[in-house]
C-alpha cells in the first residue's frame, strides 16, 4: 500500500519463463499483489513465477491462448476483486522496470490522472536506443492514434506500461476490449469517452534483443481498421450521445466534402489526360471548392478536438 492506495499489478505472462522471476523480485514492496496471468504459455512460466517466493504473487491460467487483451481482462478482474485502487500493467519480457511502478502511479495518486502511461519519447536520445523497425512503426501509429482517441498529448501512445485508478476501470467495458496487442489501444480510445485524464511519465527505452511481437503485416493488416472504428465510435460517443458539438458535425461533413472533391477531381483529371484534353474551369472549380470546404472543416474539427483533450492537471495547456 502506498498512500492510503491498494496497488495490484497485473502481467500477462507468454514465453517469458526466463525474465519472470526477475521481474518478480524487483517488484516494489508497496505492491500489494501480483496477477501472473499465464496465457496458455507453452513454457513453464507458471512454474517460474510460482517459485519466486513471494507470498503477494498469484498465477492465474488460460487453457487456451486468449491474447494479451484477454490475459489482461482475467488480470484485471482479479485485481478489482482484491479490492485494488490502483491496476498496474507491466510486461513480463524485463522491458519494464518495476522499480518505476512508483513514478507511473503518482500521478493517480496525487488525484491529477485517472490513467498514466509511460513515454520514451520525452528525450530525443532515447529515440536512438529504439530499434529501427519499432521507431518506424511507432511514428506511423502515433498520429493515427492521437486523432483516434484524442489524447493528441500523449507522445507514446503504443507504450504498454500503464496504470489506472479502480473507480476508472469499473466503468470500461472489460470484456469488449481488443484482445490482441490492439489492447491499450482500444482501452485508450475508450477512456477518452469517458473524459478521462491521462498523464504522460517518462521513461527510458529498455529493449534487449527478442524481436517485437508486432509485426508490420499485423499492424497493416489489424490496426487501420481497428483506428478508423474507433475513431468513429469515439466521435459519437463523445460529441453525439454524450455531449452535441459540432465537432462531430465538422468531421462528418468535413470528411464528406474532402472526399468528394477529391474523387471527383481525381476522376475527371484522369479521363482527361487520357483524352489528352484540358479539364473545365467548370470541372476544376466543382472539385476545389468541396475538396478546400472540406480540408477546412476537418481542420477546425481538429483544433476543436485537441482543445478538449482531458490531461493530467499538471501538464501545460490545462486549466
């Protein structure tokens, strides 16, 4: 317990029999228990962490694969029937130190943040420790998360050292989450619904040399998708159901008119050069005027949304 806060800590657990136990003995002592969620791993990881030694350590088991969502599901239900405050997520692979638990949690418990991520870009050298593959795939999914959940401060949106207050996770829909590496994802998406704070905590880069579990045809293939519907479903549910504003409205109609100038002008430049004829002033105004009408709204959408993004009460920009 660490000012007057019941602390659990939930790691789904997956091919990391060698890295568990150490994990598990840096764990601070003001952690009150450890959920070691064993996600059908072929090794002996349940072994590993059951012998630690340590009495706060409970190992949960999934006779079938269920994915680091569905492992964090089981986790997390565990941890609120404990009678948790704060919910810890912390990878059992050795990239996330325990020891920082501590400094990600502060945030929560000094009443700024309802969620806390950790960040390794807050320094430009720890770019340098990322490897290239990582860096370049977290630059491309950092933008598309920003606009998807609408945190646009939150500089390591991938990053899955998290932590949440109890009373916020209550109200999340557990069993929907993605269970697949789309699940922080999703979960921050979600909370950005529920208006929902969150602080950004600096981390340094900790990458050893096991190769990243996301795949760039996972991601091509699964992410898109997945943002654009939530994306959509954050816009309704944050500026339609909960609150109208014409934010949503901007985005609709913005998105409508961009598109169609832009297919529309696309086409008709097309079938002309074919021809190899000069396209109308006509043509060419009826494909401008939507395509700028729409750029603008989409970009007064935008500042909208980022001036109602929640943030922890200590970060510059709140009130």
């Amino acid at each position: 317990m660490i000012d007057g806060a019941r602390v659990a800590v939930v790691i789904p657990a997956y091919r990391v029999e060698k890295e568990i136990r150490d994990v598990l003995a840096r764990m601070p002592p003001f952690v009150d228990a450890v959920f070691v969620v064993d996600d059908a791993s072929p090794d002996r990881v349940a072994e590993a962490a059951g012998a630690s030694g340590d009495a706060r350590v409970r190992v949960l088991r999934h006779t079938t694969n269920r994915g680091v969502g569905g492992a964090m599901a089981t986790g997390m239900r565990a941890a609120l029937e404990a009678g948790a405050d704060v919910v810890v997520k912390c990878d059992g692979d050795g990239q996330m130190d325990p020891r920082d638990i501590e400094a990600l949690i502060r945030p929560l418990l000094d009443g700024r943040a309802e969620y806390a991520k950790g960040c390794r870009f807050h320094h430009g050298s720890e770019l340098e420790a990322m490897p290239l593959v990582r860096r370049s795939g977290n630059f491309g999914l950092t933008f598309l998360m920003k606009l998807a959940s609408g945190y646009w401060h939150v500089l390591d949106p991938q990053n899955g050292f998290v932590a949440i207050r109890a009373e916020t996770l209550r109200r999340l829909p557990v069993e929907r989450l993605a269970r697949t590496y789309f699940f922080e994802n999703d979960m921050l998406i979600r909370l950005n619904s529920l208006e929902a704070r969150v602080a950004d905590v600096p981390f340094p880069s900790r990458y050893a040399d096991e190769p990243t579990s996301l795949k760039p045809g996972r991601i091509l293939l699964e992410f898109p998708a997945r943002l654009l519907a939530g994306f959509a479903r954050r816009v309704f549910w944050r500026y339609v159901f909960y609150d109208v504003s014409p934010v949503a409205v901007f985005f609709l109609f913005g998105t409508l008119l961009f598109l169609f100038g832009t297919v529309f002008g696309a086409y008709h430049w097309i079938v002309n050069a074919i021809h190899q004829r000069p396209t109308p002033t006509g043509t060419v105004i009826v494909a401008a005027v939507p395509f700028i009408l729409g750029f603008q709204l989409l970009l007064q959408a935008i500042v909208l949304d980022i001036q109602n993004s929640p943030r922890a009460a200590s970060e510059p920009g709140t009130g």
